[in-house]
C-alpha cells in the first residue's frame, strides 16, 4: 500500500511540529502556488508504513547475504556510535581548521591507515563511491599522460572480467576500451595483452583477486608489459577484502587505485549510497589527486591541502571534503580492528570462502575454476542444471529468497555461463554457511524432482518475479491521486 492511500484529509503529524520561518523574503517567483499533495497521516501511521516496508527488504541485518564482489559484511554498531558523537555530527563542513582539529585529525590518520594498507604514496577520501573513485583515477591517469607531453595515448584496456563500472569510467574520461581476454584458469591472458598495449595505452585496469575470485598469477609481468608500453597500471579496490593485510596493490606494482570502504571497511553501502571510494596513487600521480586532503603541518596541526598546494590536481570531486559520516566509520573501524584485525579478516573471508566452495562442490556444484582455490569469493556455474533440468542461475537465486537467503551475485563476470558469484565475507558463522549450502542443495534436488518449483520462484515473498527490463525503463515514480 502507499502512503498516500492511507491520506485522509486534515490529519497531520505534529507532534514534532516546528515553527515555519517566515516566507516574506522568497520571491514570489519562487513561491509554489499549489498545495504540496503530500499525503495527511498521523506519526504512528508514518512509522507504521515505513517499518513494516523496510520488513519487506533483504539486508545484512536480517539475512546472510553473499552477494559476490559486493562484500555485503556486519557493519559493526560500534563505528556507527563513533561516528555519532556529537561533536562529528554537528561540526559544519565550512568550520575553521582550528576548531576542527579532531576531526581532521581522524581523517589525516585514516589517508595514513589506508596508505600503509595499499602500498600507496598518498590518498584522497573525497570520492563519493567505488565508481567515482575510478573516475578520478582514470581522470589523473590522463592529466598524467597529458602533463608528460604525451596527450595521444588514447585506449585504455580492460579484462573481459570487469566490472561493467570500469569501462564506463573509461569511456567518461573520452577514451576508447579494449578488451583483454582471460584464460580458462581465470588469469588475464597475457599472451592477448602483450599484443595489445602500445603507444595508444593510456593504462590497464583490473582487479587482483579478479571478479573470477582467483588471485591473479602473472600480476608482475603483466605490470612490466604495461608500464614498458608506457601505461599506468589501475586496481580496482572492490576485491581488497581478500588480501587485506597480506598483499598490498603498491606493491603488486599497481599506480593508481580506489578503495570501495562501503564493502572492505564495513560501513554501510545504503540504497546505492552513501558511500566512499577514497584514491590512493604511487609517486607518479601524487600531483594530480583530488582536493582537498588533510595535510599536517611542522608543529602538529592538522589543515585542508587545497588546489593552491596543488596546482594539478584535478580538482573537486564532491562538495567540501566527501562523505564524512562514512568515512568516520571507516575510521573507526580500522581503529578497532588495528593491524593483525585487518589480516584475520583477509585470512577469514577467504578460509570460509574456501570452506563454502568445498562443501557446495561435495552437494554437486560445479566450480567455474575447478583448479584454482578461490579467494574470498568464488563462482559456480550452473550450465549443467540450465542444460539438463532447464533451471538457470537466475531460478536458483530466486528459489534461496523463499529459505531466507539474499541471493549470489548473478550472471557476473559474463564470461561464466549460468554464473554465481559467491561471497560468504569474514563477519558470518560456521552455521549460517552451513545453512545456506543445505538450502542450495535442497534447491538442487527440487530441480531435479520439482523444477517449475523452482523455475517460479519465489512463492513466499510480497512480490514474485518481476520484470526487471519493465521496472528500469518504465520507472514510474508518480503518485497521482
Ligand atoms: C562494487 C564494484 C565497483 C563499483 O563500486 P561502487 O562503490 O558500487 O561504485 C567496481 N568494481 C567492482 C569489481 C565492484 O565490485
């Protein structure tokens, strides 16, 4: 039901009503001439409407949710309570440095934290998200190529496995992609991309572990191959969970990189956001990062390092500084975790990645890289099922919502027919994995005995199966009463 159904005339919440400033200094222009059409409801009526939708939804914090490449983990309550003191939530973003010395504070040390966990000789928080992270990087890799009198390179090359945001990063900084393939093993074959770089390559861009969840072999010479064709090498931060600790991009030889802390530092992802996909850069694209950054001057203080400090940066990337509220989380997270928290949740986001692919192969499930030991997430394909019983990936991640269960990451990377990307994270127990492979091999023998069972699933939830086609291009967002 709408709210707005619930409207009847007159009634109104007030309770927590407010004194309207006066309108007298809004030009008349500007004045709506028209009743709001806002629907009229009590406070109890509002409360009521919205808990019980947000009861209808999936979330971390009702449902084991192991959606591959998302990192879907706990958001620990503790970093939320840090970063509601309140202090942080009522500084204003335009208060003076010497007043906002603590805050400042917190985010010069998380640029630190991060710096020391990638191998990266600085870091910008302000990017708003993994994707405009990758913006700004491929941004900085052409302010580069462009500052270095080499303005021409004009592709940059990406594996078939990538994230559909990297390409369309590419392609928003005005240059062309092309693809690099990968090999039945998971690994960017390395072959296809010697012949493909060359003085046309701006930079290459991928992520180790891959979206196939396996860490990428060749990573070293893939870099020297880049870097002697004269591109920059970019990591895409989604996969980081996995070698948390252990193995840091810098050092992989990568030049550029976003971090998505929605997923590896445990702050909440929201609807699409809020989020933060702070940048970290090697010594070659220090000059260009986004502004501002928090610097630390001789005596101690801490203060915002702008466009005048650095005259290449390639500016602005959100308003004031990104997202502080999450970033706070981020931080706090990193704090209460310290150095050996970082690596135990690298080691056990993959020890249960390991442990779930091992046990959905002993139910029948076949591995996409049977060879390879996966990393913190892992892809089952489910070709044979599709083939044989006629229940596709798809039918099987709708019949999991009917057990309570969020479902895989579907139909990516597409280079894996009938694809599953799972990934159990750190943060979930023994139990609840072992309840999610049970599901899934009930959900196998019922393809085998029951399949429209499962083609029509799911049976149990408010909506069935929707025509997701319909429901993009056909947005209809308003309620005409
Ligand atoms: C999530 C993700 C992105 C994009 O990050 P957002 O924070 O969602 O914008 C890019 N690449 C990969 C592999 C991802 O999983």
């Amino acid at each position: 039901m709408l709210i707005f159904e619930l409207s009847s005339k007159g009634r109104s919440a007030s309770a927590q009503y407010e004194e309207c400033e006066s309108v007298e200094d809004i030009p008349e222009i500007y004045l709506r001439n028209k009743p709001t059409g806002l629907p009229e409801v009590s406070e109890l009526q509002v409360i009521r409407h919205f808990t019980n939708l947000s009861k209808k939804n999936f979330s971390i914090d009702g449902q084991f949710y192991p959606l591959g490449s998302c990192t879907m983990k706990y958001n620990p309550r503790g970093a939320h309570q840090a970063a509601r003191i309140h202090g942080f939530l009522n500084r204003h973003p335009l208060t003076a440095e010497n007043k906002s010395q603590g805050f400042l504070a917190c985010m010069f040390e998380l640029q630190e934290y991060l710096k020391d966990l990638t191998g990266m000789q600085a870091v910008s928080l302000t990017p708003m998200a993994g994707a405009q992270g990758e913006l700004a990087g491929v941004a900085m890799i052409k302010s580069y190529h462009e500052k270095n009198g080499d303005p021409n390179r004009s592709e940059i090359l990406i594996p078939t496995a990538a994230h559909g945001t990297n390409p369309a990063t590419a392609v928003m900084c005005g240059y062309k992609v092309r693809e690099v393939g990968v090999t039945k093993d998971g690994d960017v074959d390395l072959d296809q991309l010697k012949n493909t770089v060359g003085p046309a390559t701006a930079g290459f861009m991928m992520t180790n572990p891959s979206t196939c969840g396996v860490f990428e072999r060749q990573i070293q010479g893939i870099a020297d191959v880049v870097h002697n064709a004269g591109g920059l090498l970019y990591y895409d931060g989604a996969n980081l969970n996995a070698i948390l600790g252990t193995v840091r991009p810098g050092d992989m030889g990568f030049d550029v990189m976003h971090m998505n802390l929605h997923k590896t530092f445990a702050t909440p992802h929201g609807g699409g956001g809020p989020g933060a996909g702070p940048v970290g850069v090697g010594e070659k694209l220090a000059p260009f990062i986004p502004t501002p950054v928090v610097g630390k001057d001789n005596n101690g203080d801490f203060r915002w390092i702008d466009e005048q400090d650095l005259p290449n940066s390639i500016g602005h990337l959100s308003t004031f500084m990104g997202n502080a509220g999450i970033l706070l989380r981020a931080y706090a997270y990193a704090r209460m975790l310290g150095f050996e928290g970082m690596q135990r949740v690298g080691k056990y986001a993959t020890l249960n990645a390991n442990y779930m692919a091992k046990r959905l192969t002993q139910a029948g499930f076949r591995l996409a890289y049977p060879k390879r030991r996966p990393t913190h997430e892992f892809i089952i394909s489910l070709s044979d099922e599709a083939k044989d019983l006629g229940v596709t990936a798809m039918d099987f991640a709708k019949r999991l919502l009917d057990y309570g269960y969020h479902a895989p990451t579907t139909y990516f990377p597409l280079l894996v027919p009938e694809c599953l990307l799972i990934e159990p994270t750190e943060t979930e127990t023994r139990e609840e994995i072992d309840g999610f492979v049970d599901a899934m091999a009930a959900i196998l023998e019922e393809a085998r005995r029951t399949p429209e069972l499962v083609r029509t699933a799911p049976h149990t939830l408010p909506v069935k199966r929707l025509d997701d086609v319909r429901a993009a291009r056909d947005l209809d967002l308003v309620y005409v009463g």
